[in-house]
C-alpha cells in the first residue's frame, strides 16, 4: 500500500482514469462492430452512417491515450476502405 501522499494521490488518479479509459475503449468498440456489422451485411448507406460515428470516437481515443495514434489510423484507413469497396 502506498506511504507517501503522492502515491496516493497517483492510486486515486489512476483509479478515475481506468474508469473512464474503459468506457472510452469500450464506446471505440461498439462503434467500429457497428460499421463492421453495416459492411457484413452489405448496406454502404448504414455502413457511412456508422463510420461518421466511429471516426471521432476511434481519433477521442487516440488523442487521449486509449490507443496509439497509428491504430486509430489504420482502423480508420481500412474501415474505410471496406466501405469504399462495397457495391450501391
């Protein structure tokens, strides 16, 4: 268990910012399988909808640390790309 106030101060901090890292990582989540399940059943419209959402929520949570930027971009990259390949 931490002695100095500091590090307690961190396990508080730490603990807060799990929270909401969670919820961020798990809202990335729901919206790229939305966009993917629009794609798997082949409805562009559905899909671009679904992307618009997806979009900031993946570059949210790069920018504050849930993933890497360079994820966040390549999931957007080939997100997009699925979509501009579907027919309609």
């Amino acid at each position: 268990m931490a002695t100095h106030k500091s590090a307690e101060k961190r396990i508080r901090q730490t603990t807060r910012r799990t929270v909401f890292n969670r919820a961020r990582a798990s809202r990335m989540r729901s919206a790229v399988k939305a966009v993917e399940i629009a794609i798997a059943a082949g409805d562009k419209k559905a899909a671009r909808e679904a992307f618009a959402l997806a979009q900031p929520e993946l570059q949210r949570g790069a920018m504050h640390g849930v993933v890497t930027r360079s994820a966040a971009a390549r999931k957007i990259s080939r997100l997009s790309a699925r979509i501009k390949a579907l027919k309609g």
